[in-house]
C-alpha cells in the first residue's frame, strides 16, 4: 500500500511538471514577455553595453525583441529620471542548455534571458 501512494504521488508530481513546463514554454516565446524581462534586466544593470545569453532556439525572437526593448529602456530612463541613456545590445554566441527532453538526463532550460 506505501508503494502504491509513492507511485501515485509520482505520477501527479509528472503531470504537474509536464503541466508547468507546457506553459512555461509557452509564456517565453512570447515577444512582449521576453521583451520586458530584457528591460528589466537593463534596468538593474544601467549599462552602456549588454550582452544577452538565451538559448540557441530562441535567437529570433530575442533578436526581434532588441528594438524595442532599448527603445522601452531608453524611454523609461528618460521619465523616470529625466536623463538621456541608451544601451547597446549584442546577442551572446555562447547559448543557453536547450530545452529539457523527456527521459534525457543533462543541463537544460525551460527559456528566458540572461543579461551580462
């Protein structure tokens, strides 16, 4: 009987998972999300020169977020504090782990951006 609670536990912490991972992976190829998450990043680092990291597979929409993301930084900057600040953007060569597949053990990622 302990075994069979641990194996139903196991199967709903699977569909949970596969639940979460569906929408996560949904939520980040979405332009207006990623590119907010860019902005904010922009915002903690205020500096001249960023460098993105995503993964390999997310390249073209990162690279169509670009834009508006300094121009979304640019014109926060300038409400916020009255100054005139822009940033240049570069998309890192070395990417992200791609996304986790089933039964593969390894790095992996569900998405988003790392800015440095």
């Amino acid at each position: 009987q302990r075994l069979e609670k641990i194996k139903a536990r196991q199967e709903i912490m699977h569909k949970i998972e596969g639940d979460v991972q569906g929408r996560l992976k949904g939520e980040s190829q979405q332009a207006a999300f990623i590119t907010n998450l860019i902005v904010q990043g922009l915002l903690m680092l205020l500096e001249d020169q960023v460098i993105i990291k995503c993964r390999q597979a997310d390249v073209p929409i990162v690279q169509q977020c670009l834009p508006q993301a300094q121009t979304q930084y640019s014109n926060l900057i300038k409400s916020e504090t009255g100054a005139a600040k822009t940033t240049k953007l570069a998309i890192d060569t070395q990417f992200l782990p791609p996304a986790p597949v089933p039964g593969k053990d390894g790095p992996s990622c569900l998405g988003g951006v790392v800015l440095h």
